[in-house]
C-alpha cells in the first residue's frame, strides 16, 4: 500500500521499541487499519468492532488478524489488558466509526480506561490527509501523501479519571492532525502499479460493504 498511500512519518521515536504500548490514532477512512499497521515496526493488535467480521470477504480478513473483538458479549478490554501485561502493543481508533474529516470526533471510552487501568504509556497518532484520498461515497482509494505523526507517550497519573485522561489523550491527539496538506505524491512506477492493484481492489471492498449495508459509514 505504500507507494500508493506515500506516508511522511514525524515522531517515530516517541513509539517504545518493546513493551506495552497503547496506540490511539483517528480514524478518518477504512483504510486505517492498512496504514498504520504498514508505518508501525511493531505488531498491533487492533482492537476491531463486532460487526465488522460479520462483512463479506473484507470481515475473515480482518478476523485472521488476530485483533481484539469489542462488542455485546465481549470482553475486549480485558483481553486488551491481558496483551498489554503480555508486553504487546494496542492499537485503538476512539472515535470507532469512520470520520472522513479531519477533526476529531466524540471519543469512546475503552482507549482511556484501559490506560487507566493498565498505567501502560499511550501515543497518540494523527493521520492528516486519508480523508481527501479516501471519501465517504468515493468508487474507489485515491493515490496521494499523508502526514503520520507520533507524539510522545502519555501515562495516566495517580487518582486522575478515564474521563479525565480522555480529556487529556484527545487534546494530545489533536495536536499531531496537521491542518497542512502533505506535500505531492512521487508518481514512479510502484506507484502506478500500486494503483492498478488498489483500484479494483478497493472498488470491489466498497461495492461488498454497500450491499452488505447499504447505509454504512465506509
């Protein structure tokens, strides 16, 4: 994916080399998941909402992730907090739903207690540029740049809240979404046949997730 997502990553540093770690980026497009998973050196386990394993062709491939299902009947943030204390890293989108804009939306809570809960550090990861390649009703993933930046590490402090901590977490996140746009993409040759893979590729992801919910938030 990255020769055609083109990612100017800032910030690197501030994501530890091992031991657990929260990850807790917005979410403006499907195509997320992809993205940072591909920029990160560490394996991420995503925390992926019920319904979407239930899609067709996108779902199984996303369950052979090994990510951790949130839901009704899950217990998704204990089974979160026991990777956390198996020394893995978390990886979480908040706001759950696809944005397609730039601004932060409401938050849900299980980033924050988590952090909580667990006293691992948290890095938030702003992702500036994914809404323009990838929009709500498009056919199909534009080619472009995107600025990925990480901002150093939050640990909740003692006595202080989730609610209180996610108050904190979203202003940090905040801060690594640019409101400038990233620089031209480079149109070499693995961009050219990137595209002509991504193309069909996501065409065919959205005509399923349309059928599938004609109504969804891709």
């Amino acid at each position: 994916m990255l020769p055609y997502w083109q990612p100017q990553i800032q910030g690197l540093e501030h994501l530890p080399a091992e031991g657990p770690v929260i990850l807790v980026a917005n979410h403006p497009t499907l195509m997320d998941p992809f993205l940072v998973a591909a920029v990160t050196p560490r394996v991420l386990d995503f925390l992926i909402r019920q319904e979407v394993l239930r899609i067709p062709i996108l779902g199984p491939l996303i369950g052979w992730s090994g990510g951790v299902t949130v839901g009704i009947g899950s217990s998704g943030v204990r089974e979160a907090a026991l990777r956390l204390r198996q020394g893995r890293a978390v990886a979480i989108f908040p706001e759950a739903y696809q944005t397609h804009r730039r601004e932060l939306q409401p938050f849900r809570s299980g980033a924050a207690v988590l952090a909580v809960e667990s006293g691992v550090p948290v890095v938030p990861l702003g992702l500036s540029g994914p809404e323009c390649l990838s929009t709500a009703r498009g056919a199909w993933v534009e080619g472009g740049s995107i600025r990925v930046r990480f901002g150093p590490a939050l640990r909740a402090q003692p006595e202080e809240t989730a609610d209180e901590f996610g108050t904190r977490l979203r202003s940090a996140l905040a801060a690594q979404i640019s409101a400038q746009p990233p620089d031209p993409p480079r149109k070499h040759w693995r961009f050219r046949l990137a595209q002509a893979i991504w193309v069909p590729t996501t065409w065919l992801i959205f005509q399923v997730t349309d059928w599938w919910n004609p109504n969804n938030r891709r």
